[in-house]
C-alpha cells in the first residue's frame, strides 16, 4: 500500500473514531474499534472480521483484491527523541492501523491434493 493510501486510511479511521467517540464514552461500546466496525462495517453480510493471517490460520485465504477495513491496532511507546519533540502536555502513544477482512472477503482454502 502506497504512502498516501495509508494515509488516507488513516485520516478516515480518525474521523470514524470521532463520531464513535461519545458512544464509548457514554459506555454503549467498550472501545472505539468495536463501534467503528459495528456502525460502520457490519453491514452488507460483513460479520466477522480477521486479520491475513488469523484468516490463513482458520484455513481461509483473502480473495485478490479486496480492500482492507482499517482499524486501530494496539499501541505503541513512542521511543525517546520523538517524545522530546512533543509537546510535555501532548505526550501521547502511537496508534498505527491494523487491517482487517471479513468473512465475505475470504474463500475456505481447498486441501491440498497429493501429487
């Protein structure tokens, strides 16, 4: 995925994150990925939600081309010359994205057949 897509993806994953925000806060979802994929994702069949690599371990394969729903992966501890380039009051984690496929995305992957 080229730059710009990427941040794109995550420009866009920022402002779903804003809308669900008081919903997480007002406690009607736990976190904010679970309300971004529940209003904006579930939908259209979209049920279940894995990752390359949990689908391959299910026995599934993505299918060529699908695009990815972008969600927040988990944290990581900025190291320390980019914390000293923050703010003191802005000193945060950095939350990259985590990409996620859903069940219509994917194929059962056929056995392999002996030669």
């Amino acid at each position: 995925m080229e730059k710009s897509q990427h941040k794109e993806r995550r420009e866009a994953l920022k402002a779903l994150s804003k809308v669900v925000k008081p919903l997480v806060k007002s406690g009607q979802y736990e976190t904010v990925n679970e309300a971004v994929i529940e209003m904006f994702y579930r939908q259209d069949g979209h049920q279940e939600f894995n990752t390359l690599w949990e689908w391959n371990k299910k026995g599934y394969r993505v299918k060529s081309g699908s695009r990815a729903f972008a969600v927040w992966a988990t944290p990581k501890k900025l190291n320390r010359v980019e914390q000293q380039e923050q703010d003191e009051d802005k000193k945060m984690d950095f939350y990259p994205i985590c990409y996620l496929f859903s069940n219509l995305q994917v194929n059962q992957q056929s056995e392999r057949r002996a030669a």
